[in-house]
C-alpha cells in the first residue's frame, strides 16, 4: 500500500494531522505503527504516542519496514507512574500480570489531552485514531472543537461479534459452527473484563470504527457488528492488512536473523513455525511434550520459545524454559530453536515455511494468512479461540491441535507429532494449504491499486480530509 500521492493532495492533507494512542502491549503497539506508515504514505502526518519504554519496543521489533527512516512519523514519549512489572505465570494463560500497565497507561488522558490542544491550535482537523481499550485516555477529545476520535479495534470482527452475542444479532455462520463459539466468561479473566468495562463506557463520543481485518474473510461479521449501531451515525472501515505483504529480501547479513539463513537452506514449504506471541508463556510440563512432539514428527521446525513479555520488557531477568536433556543436540540440522525475539512476519513470508503452530492471536492470523501459510490452532485466551474457529471451521485454513473446550489439559507430545504430520506430510495437509495459499494471494491483491482494502483506506483518507 504504497502510496505517492500527488503536491495537491499533499498540500490540502497538511492541514489534519493523525494522533495515534495504542495499548502498550505488543500486539496493539504493533498494529497502530504499522497503520502510521500506511496513513503517513498519504503526506499526512503522524504522531505516535506511548510510553518511552513502549515506543522503543515498538520501534525495535517493527518488520517489513523501518520506521525510523519514516519522516512524517513523529514519536511522543510520556512518563506514566511506575507501575509493577512482574514475570508471567507459566501455569496460568490469560497475562494477568500485564494488567497494571494496563492501569498505569490510563493516566497518559492529561499529556495526550495537552498534545491534541496543542495540535488543534495549529491544524484544520486533529483526528485521533486510539485502542478501543484506551478510550478513557482520549475522553477530552470532544472538548476540542476540531477534533474527532475513531477507535481501533485490535481483534477480529468474527471474535467481536461471537463475544457480543447474547446481546446483538445471531452470528452468521452454520448452527454446528455456532455451538463452538466460547464465551467470553471462558476466555477473559473477570480483572481483565473490569478493565475492558472502564473503557466500554468512554466510547460513545467516537466517530467511527477501523479494523485490521479484511472484507474477503470478514464481511458478514462486519457487516452485523455495523447493524448494530442502532442510529447508524457511526462508519467502519476494513483496512487490514495492516502490515506489508511484500517482504524485501535483506541481504544485510549483519542485520538478518541467523534462522533465516537456515530457512535458505530447506526446501520450500518444508518447515513449520512455532510460535506462541507476547502474552503467553507455556508451563515447563508443556513444553516438554512440545519438544518431543515436534522432534517425532520427523518434520523441519523454527520454534520461538521465550516468556510472555512483562510490562517493561527491558527490565530484569527473564526465565530461561527448560528444554529436555541434550535435545537441542538431537535436532540438530532440522529444527532450531529461538530464544530471542524472532522476525515472525520475515519467517511467515520465506518461500521454505509451510506451517504455522500458533496461540492465534488475531496479528498471528492476519500475518499468517496474507502469507498464505496455514495455522495449526493452538489458543490461550481472549479472542484467540474465536480466531481458531475462524481460521478451522469457517475459512478452512488450518487444522486444531488444542481444543478450547480442552484448556485446562496438556498437549501431549503424540498430539502434536499427529497435528504436525497431518498439516506437513498428508494429503489432507496439502489441501489446507492451498486454500490457504489462494487465500493469501486474495489478501495481496486486496492491497494494491483498485484492491477492496485499498478502497477502504481511500475512502478513510478521503473522510477524515473531507
């Protein structure tokens, strides 16, 4: 989505300007930077607005692009009070112990209202693109006379809608599909639905909705989340993917991560990643059954293992997991294991990556996709479940290999030897991943000229300059 548009258009954008506020946690930080670049394409300026500590992270570990090279992106660092940054609990799912950030990142409502009274001074129009779990950060936004919000919905619309339906529509898929749909009761902790309350209740000063999701796989549930806005005031718009589809090739070496040289070396579609993102950290027991399993399907694996990211990741000692005796020996030549930060978007993009081991979390599933590599779902929490369902029973593009109704048990290393050889060396396998593959040339081409994604952020530029 690279956009050169001409002095014109360039020189009318100038007079708005975008304020992005995300939740600083990976998944959220990642998607509105993403989102910066693409806005930011259109000659319109950007200003990011985080923590220190998170707009480095979200700098550091950004793929496809470099945004530092960015000249219209403009970083804000503000304190928040300090806040407890405790290690995860393997044997727990849900990441409780990123809740007081959480808390701490609410206080940033008096430095973010400073910066947009600043900026309306100077500007036609401030518009404020935020995390629909930040709304109380930007509640003084219609105080600003020329100022609107949108918010930014970080899941998908098929979870959004599944969560939402005791109270709306009936979600628009086949009643055996239906009966699967997890409660939000089984996937959020009630700490964490208090949280997301307090936030619900600052949200009815919004102009509209943007989701990182597409029309291709999303359109029914789009289309209901947007019936339900009773007065029908309110515009959504679909303007996922939000990172890029094209990967260039870094030759770099220095500045190429070694598994990706090790991924030069297999034949395409051979090897399947595993990985389980920021928010999730696997209890010792887990990860042991994973080991062997991944080791007796005879397939060729990259495996991400490293704890669920703290409130600050820069700060203190991080548990190392423990892997069986001499099994990094044993695999040797056919499977790595990464301990360090990995670059997912790079790996899933590699002609030699064929599978997916994932937690689904919703940017897991919009980058998997658009590569066109099909997942086998593994959910820990939130919408992660309803993701899974999603890419199984819905879009047919990967297979289960944990059952939410299951969550309590552990994995055993058959099931997964099972779950691996079925996506990597069966007929069956093969089938998903040309659905899979078809689905993500679809993806690609959505973003290009004339393309329905590429419609949608047209016409959001197009609203927001009006």
């Amino acid at each position: 989505m690279e956009n050169h548009h001409g002095q014109n258009d360039r020189k009318e954008a100038h007079q708005i300007v975008v304020v992005m506020v995300p939740l600083p946690a990976q998944g959220h930080l990642n998607q509105l930077l993403h989102l910066s670049r693409h806005i930011s394409s259109y000659g319109i300026p950007v200003h990011y607005v985080g923590t220190t500590t998170h707009s480095r992270q979200a700098k550091l570990r950004i793929h496809g692009w470099d945004p530092l090279a960015a000249t219209n992106i403009h970083f804000h660092e503000f304190p928040t009070p300090s806040f407890l940054s405790p290690p995860p609990n393997p044997n727990v799912s849900f990441p409780s112990h990123i809740l007081p950030l959480f808390y701490a990142s609410l206080r940033l409502r008096e430095p973010v209202g400073t910066l947009l009274r600043s900026l309306s001074t100077t500007t036609t129009r401030v518009v404020v693109i935020h995390d629909s779990v930040m709304a109380s950060v930007v509640q003084d936004v219609p105080s600003i006379p020329n100022a609107e919000s949108y918010s930014f919905v970080s899941i998908s619309a098929f979870a959004i809608s599944s969560f939402h339906r005791e109270t709306g529509n009936p979600i628009p898929i086949e009643p055996e599909i239906l009966k699967e749909v997890p409660s939000i009761e089984s996937c959020v902790t009630s700490e964490c639905m208090e949280f997301l309350q307090t936030q619900e209740q600052h949200g009815s000063f919004d102009s509209g909705s943007l989701y990182n999701t597409i029309k291709l796989i999303e359109e029914p549930y789009l289309d209901m989340l947007g019936d339900d806005q009773i007065d029908g005031t309110k515009k959504q718009w679909a303007i996922g993917p939000f990172h890029p589809v094209e990967i260039s090739k870094n030759e770099d070496s220095n500045r190429r991560h070694s598994c990706l040289e090790w991924l030069d070396k297999q034949v395409p579609k051979s090897v399947i990643f595993v990985s389980f993102g920021t928010s999730t950290s696997l209890p010792d027991e887990q990860i042991k059954e994973l080991a062997i399993g991944l080791e007796q399907s005879g397939q060729k694996f990259i495996w991400v293992l490293r704890d669920a990211d703290k409130g600050d990741i820069f700060a203190g000692e991080v548990r190392k997991p423990e892997l069986p005796n001499g099994y990094e020996e044993r695999i040797a030549g056919r499977g790595i294991v990464v301990r360090d930060w990995a670059p997912q978007l790079e790996i899933l993009g590699h002609p030699s990556t064929g599978g997916f081991i994932s937690h689904c979390g919703w940017n897991s599933c919009m980058e998997s996709m658009s590569m066109g590599v099909p997942i086998a779902t593994w959910p820990m929490h939130s919408d992660q479940p309803a993701n899974a369902l999603l890419i199984t029973k819905v879009l047919k593009v990967g297979l289960v290999v944990k059952d939410w109704a299951c969550r309590q048990e552990i994995v055993t290393s058959l099931v997964v030897e099972n779950a691996v050889k079925k996506l990597m060396a069966s007929t069956e396998g093969d089938e998903i991943r040309k659905r899979a593959a078809d689905l993500g040339g679809s993806i690609r081409q959505s973003v290009e000229d004339g393309g329905v994604t590429r419609m949608e952020l047209d016409s959001f530029i197009t609203h927001i300059t009006r």
